[in-house]
C-alpha cells in the first residue's frame, strides 16, 4: 500500500530554519513524528510541498490551485499535512492561522484527510 501526501508550509519559515526541508523528508524516510502514521504503508511520496501564500494565511487559495495542478498532471494526493514550521508559526510566532479550523475547512472542502504537523525533530 501506499499514500501520497502534499505538505503546506510556513512561507516565513521554509528555507530558513529547515533548509531544504531536509526535515520533513527525513521524518517522511523514517516514519517518523506524525508521519509514523504511515508504518504499514510499503511507499510514502510528497507529491507536493507549498507554503501557506504567506501572511495572513491565504492558504485556500493556493490549496485550491495545487488541488487543480495536481488533477492536470494525473497526480493524486491521499493526506495533507500542515508542516511543523506551520505550528511553530503559530506557537511562537503570532502566524494568525487558525489550524484546527483550516483544518475542518480542508477536510470539507477537498474531502482528504488532515493531518496538523510532520516531524517533531
Ligand atoms: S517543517 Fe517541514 S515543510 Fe516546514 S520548513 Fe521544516 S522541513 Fe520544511
Ligand atoms: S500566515 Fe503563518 S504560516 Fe503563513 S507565513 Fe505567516 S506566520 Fe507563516
């Protein structure tokens, strides 16, 4: 079995403290954080990594946007994941993104699963 997972990101945060990401696709290699979800699965694959549309959180529009790409190219994506940079964002940084209620929104509107967080390294 498998699962492909799109990741939203922190636009302010991508890049500067998680160079490369290199965080979130080591959790993902690992099963790690809330990626060890996926144990059982045999293939996990980021289909797609973008950020939030920066502050203050214009991240509908944008999902809305990868969600249409994604269809273009045959691509399918099973979960969605706030990344980590997101709730740091939140927790520490005054991000006004509500991520439970975006997360209700997205779960509503695209009908896929969401999942708020990927590594806790
Ligand atoms: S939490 Fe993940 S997506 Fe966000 S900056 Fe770090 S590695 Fe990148
Ligand atoms: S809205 Fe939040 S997640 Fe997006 S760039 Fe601003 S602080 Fe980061």
């Amino acid at each position: 079995m498998s699962k492909q997972v799109a990741v939203f990101t922190c636009k302010k945060i991508r890049d500067i403290s998680c160079i490369g990401c290199i965080k979130c696709f080591k959790a993902v290699s690992d099963r790690a954080g809330e990626f060890s979800r996926y144990i059982d699965e045999d293939e996990v694959e980021i289909v797609a990594m973008t950020n939030c549309g920066d502050c203050p959180g214009l991240t509908m529009p944008r999902a809305v946007l990868l969600m249409e790409n994604l269809k273009a190219q045959g691509r399918e994506v099973d979960v969605i994941h706030f990344g980590t940079c997101m709730v740091k964002a939140v927790q520490t940084a005054a991000c006004p993104i509500n991520l439970d209620k975006l997360k209700i929104t997205f779960e509503n509107k695209f009908k896929k699963e969401v999942v708020i967080g990927t590594h806790n390294y």
